[in-house]
C-alpha cells in the first residue's frame, strides 16, 4: 500500500492566500448590493452596510413587477439575435475558410478592416436605418443591428474552420456531399465548442448594452432589462432598496447563464490553442 505523504508549499499557500483577497474583495460591492436590496429608505441612509432587520423583501416584488417585461425583452432579442448572427457568420467563415474563390482574401481583409471601426461611430448610420425601416420602439430595431454584428465571430469561426482537416471534408466529397452539407456535418459539429463561447459572448454584450437600446427602444414594448433598470430609478422613483433589487434582477440572468456554460465557455476559448 503506497503512502502520500503531505507536503506543504510555502510558495503555492501564499499565492493562493493573495488569490482568495483578491477574490474576496470582488465579491464586496456585490454582497453591498444585496444587502443594499433588502433595507427599507430609512436603513438604506442610516445603516448601509451590512444586513439590517427586518428584511425588506417587498422591494423585490416591486422590483419584479417592473422588470419582468424588459427581462422578457432581453430574452427574446439575444435568442433572435445571437441565432441569426451565428448562423450567418459560420456560413460565410467557412466560405472563407474551405472555398476558394478569386479576390478572397482581398475581401476577407475588407470584412476585417471593420473590427478597427469604433461601434459608437455607427451609432448614427444604424439610427438613420432603422428610422427609414420605420421600426423603432420595436424588438426589430434591437435584433437587426445586434443580428448583423458578425466581423468578430467571422473572423474567429473562420481562423478556426480553417484548421480542420482537410481529410474528413475531402472523404465527405467523394460520398456525394454538397458543400452545405459539409458544412452542417462536419464543421458545425467540430467547431460547436468555439461557437458555443461565441454565442455566450455575444448574450453578455446584448444584456448589458446601454447606449444602442437608449436610442431606439424607448418604449414599453421594446425596453430592455439595462434601460428599464435606469428608467425605473431615474423616472419611477421607487425606494432606493427597490432600485437595488432591480439591479441583483436583472444580474441573475447573466449568473445562471456562466454557471451552466461555464465549462463550455472555457472549452471554447480553449479550443484551437493547441493544434493536434
């Protein structure tokens, strides 16, 4: 029977000790938060740090009948979104990537020339569109623009299609295979990792932009979870531990979403670092 015997790394202990500080204070402004979220007006100026009793639970039934409809939005809107974009973008990277075709990489350096182009100086350009579409204050004025986002997840999609080997596509021609379908057979499942972490990250971009849904989605029927949490302590004037309780709403989404991807979202970022 082999024995292990415990050896304590001075080094490892202190590193890791630096490591749960640095952790630790992370975690205060969001423990500030819900504590902030569960105090009526009068604990929120007197006693704001801390837990205070009694626990105010009502702000988040005040909270929630507010936001229930833009977290509503938010949902629909990323699914529409991310879908369209994803699809469109795979498409045309593994056209890049697999297909040869004059003046490819000329254009592919086109399309990547727009990842230096700030997205605050589309901001006019897109408003004018979707004014002319006439489909502002809708959902259609947040899904069209986020939906045809696509240099980065092109460019990333197609550095990755194109380290596939070439065997499995050249073995799927010889069986009679289109191009779309080795496109839906092959890569698509191959690369389901990277393009899992894409859409996460495309989600986390979605729920948290501010200044594009401030411009076009005023309305109830289109306001998003970012603008109707300003709107609701900006305008609503509920109690500040209302407004609290708002913010920790509308954060739950994006926590659930990292802790059941999260290990897809590592697989994906991880994916094509080391080629086999």
């Amino acid at each position: 029977m082999t024995r292990h015997r415990f050896r304590f790394d001075g080094g490892q202990a202190f590193i890791h000790t630096v490591l749960v500080l640095l952790a630790t204070f992370t975690f205060v402004p969001v423990l500030t938060l819900l504590a902030l979220s569960l105090k009526d007006t009068y604990q929120f100026i007197n006693q704001p740090i801390g837990l205070t009793f009694p626990l105010e639970w009502k702000n988040y039934e005040m909270a929630w009948a507010f936001m229930r409809d833009p977290l509503a939005h938010n949902i629909i809107v990323a699914t529409a979104a991310v879908s369209a974009n994803l699809f469109m973008a795979s498409l045309s990277a593994y056209v890049f990537a697999r297909h040869d075709f004059p003046f490819r990489n000329v254009l592919f350096s086109l399309v990547g020339i727009l990842l230096f182009v700030p997205g605050t100086v589309l901001l006019v350009p897109n408003y004018v569109l979707i004014i002319n579409l006439k489909v502002q204050n809708t959902l259609m004025a947040l899904i069209l623009p986020y939906a045809a986002q696509q240099v980065f997840t092109l460019v990333v999609l197609r550095t990755f299609f194109e380290e596939l080997p070439s065997e499995m596509f050249d073995a799927a021609k010889v069986d009679g295979a289109s191009a779309f379908q080795e496109y839906m057979r092959i890569a698509i499942p191959l690369s389901w990792p990277i393009i899992s972490a894409m859409a996460i990250f495309q989600v986390w971009q979605i729920w948290n932009d501010y200044a594009w849904p401030s411009l076009v989605a005023n309305s109830n029927e289109a306001r998003t979870a970012v603008t109707g949490l300003i709107y609701f302590n900006d305008f609503s004037r509920p109690e500040p531990g209302a407004g609290m309780a708002a913010a920790v709403i509308a954060a739950v989404p994006m926590l659930i979403l990292f802790l059941v991807t999260m290990r897809s979202f590592i697989a994906g970022l991880t994916a094509g670092a080391v080629k086999g």
